[in-house]
C-alpha cells in the first residue's frame, strides 16, 4: 500500500494498484437518498470527480447531477500554483461553488474537509450552508485517525455501498476531527445523525 | 470571495494532474471515426474556426472551434486534441478532447477517460469513462421529455457563419 506522499509513478485515477477498489455500507447515504426523493427533480452536488456509477445512482433518482471535483480544485491550489500566486484562501475559495443560494437539495462533500487546511474550515461549511435549500442534506464523510494510505475517491454503487477507489492525487489528511469539532463547524444545520463504520469512517448526516 | 466570476483554471486538466505519464506530450490523436452512413466532415488539428456550424452530417473537431454546433441527427467527436468552446445541440456527442459550453444530446453523450469538459449536459444517455474530468451538471432528458430540437436552417451540408477571430478570444 502506498504511504504519503504518493509516488511520482502512481498510476492514475481508476487504474490505482493494490489493494484496488474496496466497497462499504453507507447509512448516511441511505439516510440522503431519503431526503432527496422527496422533491421532484432534486439538484445535488457532488464535491468529489465524476463517477458514471454515481451520475447513475443520481440521475436514477430524478436528480439533476452537478459535479465540482474540489479535491483536484484543493490539489491544484496546493500544489500547482505559480509561486505568484494569491494566498491559499484566496485562489481556493475565490474560483469555487459559483451558484446562487439554496441551489442544491442535497451535497455530497465525502471526506474532503479532512484535507483542507484550517483556514478554510469556516469559510467552506459556511458556503455549503448557504447553497443547500432548507430541508435539504448534507452528506459528509471523516477519517477516525490519520493513518498511511492511499489517497481514495469515492463513488455509489447503491442506495446503501459506497466503493472506496485508490486515487493519485498528492492530497494528505491536514487533521482527524472529533465528532464534537464537527458538529461545531457545522452547528447550523437542524438536525445530524452520526454513523460510525468499522473502517475508521465516520458519515455525518445532516438536514439544514 | 464568493463573486459570480469565472473560476480561473490551476490547470488544464486535473484528471491529468493524477496521471503522470501524462505528463509526456501524448501523441497526438484522431477523433474515433464516428459511425453511420452520413458523410464526415472535419476539422483538421491545425485549423480553427470561430463561428456558427449547423447541418446533418457527422462531424469530427481534431482542432480548434469557438461558436455553436448544431448537427440535428448528426454525430459530433471532438478528438484528443480538439479544443472547443461552444454551445452543442446533436444526436450524439463523443468528447475526447477539451470542451467549455451548453451541450445537448437527443441521444448519447459520451465523455472518454481523456475528455475535459466544463459545461452543462442534457441527454438521454451519459457515458463516462473512468479518468474523465468534468465540472458542471448533468441532466437526463429522454427523447419523450426533450425540446424537439431545431431543424430551422439544417441541410445535408453544413452552414458556416465566419465570425472575426480575435488572437486574445483563441482558446486557453
């Protein structure tokens, strides 16, 4: 298995070597496929690239699908900027989510706040608030401990399995959040459910 | 922080970032050969056109577009090195190369594990390859909930409308 940082000759996304694509059950996104099939023709965004499979899932639900791949966004910011480049917060957050208000009945944000620097804790959630529609859901992921490990991307085979696949991008985990350092960041919203899995992820469920 | 501006690009194509043999210059490659008895027309890699492009043939962008496209009953393929800025209507739409705009497929769209697109989709079928890169939305229109599509002005050749090209417009 790979460790940080991830090798120059990792191979590309989708083609990732051992342990190659596991699967796990997902209570939250059952609990958001919920909320998303109550209204007709629902708008849902998903943070992370673009998966037929969950295009699929989505768009069999009635859905509307809009995809903002914000770990490549992160990683770019991160990475790949000229040295003259405005600060992090600037260029990250300046170029991303350029939609009206309450645009979206549910988001998908997987586990992307793990990787973002502190900076951009508060002025994210903050926008994700503002773009979801009362009532509508938001779905978030988070690691139980910092370990060694390829970089995953996630994608829905079902209502209830999400599959975990090996990515190569240079992403590395900035934080473990306590449930309670979630919540806080999260405090608007009315209402949360927390699953915590066997594989050291934990899913917030949250209803604005 | 949160202005309606166009987000500026970090790169090209970020799908590529996570790919480092790509970081070679990829030979390039012709658009797949689209399919049908319908003649081809294409644009060659080295050509760019801006401008308005309408027919009901199939079509292959190897190079440079910047307009609108709309093929009616037609196939368009925009190949590994295509780069296109442009409002799309056709039956099918197959995207091996760089694409920024409105597209709208009464059949098939298809977007290969190279394609880039930045844009909002309408189709009866999406088709994407693991690799590919896209931001924007999709929505699935079967042909019963689709907009007849235009056929005001549709030949069996094609229309061009030339337009001025100004070198600062070209695409990046």
């Amino acid at each position: 298995m790979a460790l940080w940082p991830r090798s120059p000759t990792a191979k590309p996304e989708g083609e990732g070597s051992a342990p190659g694509p596991a699967s796990r059950a997902s209570l939250g996104l059952e609990q958001f496929s919920e909320v998303i099939k109550e209204t007709e023709h629902p708008a849902v965004l998903d943070l992370g690239c673009v998966w037929q499979a969950t295009v699929s899932f989505f768009t069999r639900l009635g859905c509307k699908v809009y995809t903002e791949d914000l770990f490549a966004h992160l990683d770019a910011a991160l990475f790949h900027s000229p040295p003259t480049a405005p600060p992090l917060a600037e260029r990250f957050l300046s170029s991303i989510l350029q939609y009206p208000a309450s645009s979206f009945r549910g988001i998908v944000v997987w586990d992307l706040f793990d990787y973002l620097p502190e900076e951009l804790h508060q002025p994210l959630s903050a926008r994700l608030y503002d773009l979801l529609e009362p009532g509508g859901a938001l779905l978030l992921l988070t690691h139980n401990r910092q370990e060694a490990g390829p970089f995953l991307r996630f994608r829905i085979l079902d209502a209830k399995t999400l599959e975990l696949v090996p990515a190569a991008l240079a992403l590395r985990p900035e934080r473990v959040f306590s449930n309670r350092a979630v919540l806080t960041l999260f405090s608007a919203y009315r209402s949360s459910r927390t699953f915590v899995g066997r594989d050291n992820l934990r899913e917030f469920f949250l209803v604005k | 922080m949160w202005g309606n501006k166009k987000p500026p690009e970090f790169s090209s194509n970020p799908s590529s970032r996570e790919n480092p043999s790509s970081s070679a210059a990829p030979e390039p490659r012709p658009a797949p050969e689209p399919r049908g008895a319908r003649g081809l027309a294409r644009l060659g890699r080295t050509l760019s056109l801006k401008g308005e492009l309408a027919g009901n043939e199939d079509l292959a962008l190897d190079g440079e577009f910047e307009g609108t496209v709309e093929l009616n009953d037609a196939s368009l393929t925009v190949g590994s090195q295509g780069r296109v800025q442009a409002d799309i209507r056709a039956r099918e739409i197959i995207i091996d190369g760089t694409v920024r705009g409105q597209l709208r497929a009464t059949d098939r769209l298809m977007i290969t594990k190279n394609g880039n697109v930045v844009g909002d989709l309408v189709a009866a079928r999406v088709v994407i390859e693991d690799g590919a890169y896209f931001k924007g939305s999709i929505d699935i229109q079967k042909p019963g909930d689709a907009k007849p599509a235009r056929t005001e002005g549709a030949g069996d050749s094609f229309r061009i409308a030339p337009v001025p090209v100004a070198a600062k417009d070209k695409l990046q």
